[in-house]
DNA sequence: CTCCTTTGTGGAATCGATTCCAAAACGACC
DNA sequence: GGTCGTTTTGGAATCGATTCCACAAAGGAG
C-alpha cells in the first residue's frame, strides 16, 4: 500500500485537487460538504501531505537547526529549550543537531541551511573561523548564541562575559583573595573574554594574576580535576582560584578538598553558569547565572525577523544580564 | 539574486540538466569535459541543489530523527553520540529534538516521520501509549532505545534494567544491607523493571523493602533530595538505598551527609547509568553502567534494516550487557 | 569502409502539493 | 426569467532535481 496523494483524496471525495489542497490549508473558499468529503477521505486512506512536496512549492519548510558542539551542557540545554518554546509559539519546529567539534560535520549540517533543508539557524559554539561565520550570515539566516564570533552582518545574544567574569573575579578579591589563580579555557572565545575580565579585576585591585591555566581540549570534570592538580603544585598556593565553569570547578574544589585543603578556608573557588553542578557540588559554587532560556528565546526571535524581513533583521551583538550567585564556595 | 537553479547551472555550463544532474551525482558516465564545465557553472553560481526537490523526487532525506524528553542527560546524550556517529557512516544525518513530555509535541515531531520530512525515527522516551508505538512500528521504520514499550512488532535496544537492578540491590545486600529502601520512578517503564528487580533481589535474600519512595514528576537532584528527606523521617532508618539514577543518588547522598550521617557508613547508596554525576559525587557512586554509546549504534543500524529491507526487519527487544561499577558509596 | 558496441548527451516526464485563473453554481433582486 | 454579484470549484501550471529513453558521437573489429 504505497502513500496516498492529494489526487488519491481527490478522487476518493469525488472533488478536485484544489479543493483537497484548500481544505488542508484551511482557505474559507470551501463549502462545508466539501470539506466533510475531504475530511472523510483523508480519514479512510490515513492521507498525510508530503512534506518535501509542500516545501518544494512553498520554498519554506518551517524547521530550524540549532548547532552546538555537544548537547550534554546544562547551558545548552537550556537555551534551545528557549529557542524551541519561542519557535513552536511561531509554528517552526526546531531540530538540534551536535558538531563534536568536527568542522566537515558542521558544514554538512551547515548546508541544510544553504540546501534549504531548513529555514534557519542558530550557531552555538560555531568550530568555523570568524570569516566563514561572517560570510555565511550576510545572505543566510543565521544568528549566534553564547558564543559570538566578531562578525558584523551576524547576530548574537549572550551575557557580557568579559564583565560577567570581572564580577565574580571581583567578589573572589573583595572576599579575601589575594593570590588569585584562574582555570579557563582559550579555545572558545567567551572564555577569552572570561579570562580578560578577570585579568582586569585583578589589575584594578592592584594585583597580578599568580596563575593562569588553560586546556585546549576538552572543559569538563577531568579537566577540572587535572588542571587544579597542576595548581597545587605551583607556589605560591593561591588562595582564591576563577574557573570558567561550574563543571570545571566542581572538579576543581573536588581536587582541592582531596589534597586536604578546604574550600573556601584554604582556596575559595568560583564557577561560572549557575547549573545544577553549582548546587550538587559540596561546598555549594559561588557563580554567574546566565538568562540561558531567555537566551534562546531572543536567539528565536532574531532569527525570525531575520528569516521574514528581507533586509531590516538585526545585527550585531545583544548582551542579556547576568546575575552574580554567592554560595558557599566563596569566604562570606 | 534568487536561488540558482539545476536549469540555470545548465544554462552556464553549456550542457543539459540531464548532465548537470549526473555530475552531481557522481554517475560514471560524464565526460571529463562536461564534469569540468558543469563544475566551474556550480562555483561561479554558487549552487546547491534544493533538498526538497531532491528529496520528493527519490522519495527518501537521508536524514532520521531521534526523540527524547530531555536533552540533559549523560545516557541519553551517549546515546544519541552513538547513533549519530553510526548513521553518519552510513550518510544519514541525525537530528535531535526534545519533547519536553508534551504529546503533542511528540505528535507533531513523530508527524515528521509520516510526512516524509525524515525517513526514520529512535524514540528515547516515548510520551505515547504503548498501542500507539505498536501501531506506528507496524507501518513506520522506528526502533526504541533505553525505554522500551511492551510492543512485539517494533524494535528495541537496551539494558536488562530488571536484571541490572537485581544485580546491584544484592551487592548492597552481600555488603551489609538489612534495611533496604528504593528511591524510583513509575512514570518510565525502565523504572518499574528497576523496581522489579529490586523487590526481587530483597525477596530473594529473605528480606522485604522497608521503603519504597518513588516520583511522579522530574528525577533529577532535587527530587533525589526531597524523597531522600522524606526518607529520613522515616523509621526504621534504612540502611541500603538503590536509586533509580546517579542524578538522584547524588541528591540522597547529598542529603544523607547533611543530615550528619555517613555514607556508606550509616547508610549505604547506590545509582544507575554511571554517568558523570556518579564520580562528582563524594562519596563516588557506586553504579550500573549501560552502554549507550553502543546501544545508538546499534539502534541505527537496526533502524537502517527497517528502512531498506522491506520486511525482513529486526523486531522485539536486544538487551546489551550492562556492568556494576563499584565505587565509595557501598560498603566495600 | 561498414557495422557494432560503448560512451555521453539532450530533453521530456515525473515526483506531489499549491496556487492561479477561468468557469460553474448559487442566490438575491428586480 | 434574466442579470449581477458572490461563493465555490476544476484543472492546468508550477516548484527544482532526477531519471529514463532515444539518439549522437566516438571507438574498435572485421
């Protein structure tokens, strides 16, 4: 039993395709015995309109992408969920897909857009160069989120990282901390705008960073937990230590206290994204939230400006507030 | 300056569609002439082939879907990784959505499936009754992983969940446990073969649970502390809690120290996916590890068998081996 | 040089839904 | 009953890539 068409309906209901077609479409030109007789039809052979058909003559197929590098973020997460809410309000369906850092499947997924697969996109930690993001939204329907390439023609949303982490930096000294370490990582570029925020507040304090580490792969627990190893065997001990991430500093305060120093006694730690690994981690992180839902909604709502109106979407970069969290991670 | 069309690609080349068409697809027969000339047209047009048009005339996208509630989570991340990596090998792209338990959203993205906007589906958690599931394999290509509903023609991969729960409530037993207590989920299958498991394994050591609390809601850390709260209210005080997930075992403990007592000292804890959480807890879980990376794989390839041959199919369940990681938590 | 095979090419038909245009049906009104 | 709107309908054209068929060109064998 092959898929019923619209022709199939058609004859079955003894009306014309256009008049299947309207009825599908919900025109008011129909009169109400037709569209019981279409209805009727569709019913009895379990018609479901092509999709690749639709779009075809359409030349829009009300799905958008969102790419980021991996899913299991708790930032992530929550911002396609505000992407997907505000997308479903406007009747687009939003389909993630993840890059694994790998550029030849980001540009394979990338050219659903240009392929039109999709109607548009929204890039979260773009692997592409700058120039290639820069290209791509001057004649697609891209816009960025969290991770923001310098681009012109390109719209983002996130927080203001570089403030964002002078914040938290900031409180670390204003609560005591003297020898200030960091634990980020370079290969994003919100966490080279975390790191300047936190050599600026250690400045302005009249201080100077004691130690900076980086990892040029993966951010997570591991790292975490690695990089704070490293740490502890510099000198002079810091006595206060920014990390680009809760998960990082989860693994962090974990390496801390399992070297048999305390937290914050010894070494005060901050995160950075206020996700559950804030409140599971003992003692509790002092971080950054990010509006992340609110995130995605906006990231949406750019996007769909940009996919209606030709030439009068927005551009550039829109920062939403951040909030600092103080817990337990930090001196009181 | 609109799309650039197969016609106009021809136009410039100097050849026909026929040829531009064969190019693109790499058909043998194409001179080196005309490969070369259709080849410069693409660049200096700057085409791609419009998928839709594509996708209608052969009838298939070469793009599958996969189905969960929630993206945050170690498993089904692993999961999707898997099938994602294995569906690539075979050049399908697979794209990833939330439902957010919502049915109708799972409608609408499970409509995606019957309207030929992907050409198969991996349901993680389905929302839908059983029947529904049933139904739908019989007629669509889907395969089930991790939560798999009672459903004799549709195909699915994952733990022994009953089995792997015994296999880890009689470790809590072997190393002390008398008073045993469950904190579960009924609103997933899985959950109810967990809890199964568990009666059993108690049953079968002479013992009857003294504790049995489960959610009806969200099983995340929170609620891994509130029913754990609840459970130290109650008397006698159990000493051997089997959790549903490393998630809430990492809220019981949490709430277990903070209550003053030790862990596994006083009472024992144990979770399931081995996941992250499990090692960022303190005490680290001991566990049940699954092996999602390879249950999305398998699940692809058995979702490529429905999609290609007709009828001859994998149908009813595969368990993959699953593995009890002992760690700090239980008694040694 | 002819005949036959191979290799390459052009172009029309096709996939299925939508949409536009013309025409039919229906009332209402005189 | 005829005229003039207003609904409603039928059906052809359309979207863009693929594919099949027929035919042309090139090469090889005798």
């Amino acid at each position: 039993m092959a898929r019923a068409t619209v022709q199939d309906v058609a004859r079955t209901a003894g009306v014309s395709v256009g008049t299947v077609s309207r009825v599908l479409n919900g025109s008011p030109a129909v009169s109400e015995s037709s569209k019981a007789k279409v209805a009727a039809a569709i019913r009895q052979l379990n018609y479901r309109p092509l999709a690749s058909a639709r779009d075809l003559r359409r030349d829009r197929t009300m799905r958008i992408l969102a790419l980021a590098k991996n899913l299991y973020s708790p930032v992530i997460s929550e911002v396609f969920r505000g992407a997907g809410d505000a997308a479903a309000l406007s009747g687009y369906v939003t389909l993630i897909a993840p890059t694994a850092g790998d550029r030849e499947r980001e540009q394979q997924l990338v050219d659903m857009l240009r392929n039109g697969s999709v109607d548009g996109l929204i890039m979260f930690s773009p692997t592409m160069p700058d120039e290639d993001v820069e290209e791509m939204a001057e004649q697609l329907s891209v816009v960025q989120v969290c991770e923001i390439a310098d681009a012109e023609a390109a719209f983002g949303v996130s927080i203001d990282d570089r403030q964002a982490a002078f914040d938290i930096t900031r409180h670390l000294i204003r609560t005591g901390g003297r020898r200030m370490a960091m634990i980020g990582t370079r290969v994003a570029r919100s966490g080279r705008l975390r790191e300047e925020g936190f050599r600026r507040a250690v400045a302005e304090a009249g201080l100077s960073p004691d130690h900076m580490l980086f990892t040029d792969g993966d951010f997570d627990f591991h790292a975490g937990r690695r990089l704070a190893r490293e740490l502890l065997g510099l000198r002079p001990l810091p006595d206060a230590v920014f990390c680009g991430s809760d998960t990082v500093a989860a693994g962090c305060v974990r390496e801390i206290t399992d070297a048999g120093l305390r937290v914050p006694g010894d070494i005060a730690v901050a995160g950075f994204d206020d996700s559950i690994q804030a409140e599971m981690c003992v003692p509790e992180l002092t971080t950054i939230r990010q509006p992340a839902y609110a995130m995605g909604q906006l990231a949406f709502e750019a996007l769909l400006a940009r996919m209606t109106e030709p030439e009068g979407y927005r551009r550039g970069r829109t920062f939403l507030p951040h909030e600092l969290v103080v817990r337990d991670s930090t001196n009181g």
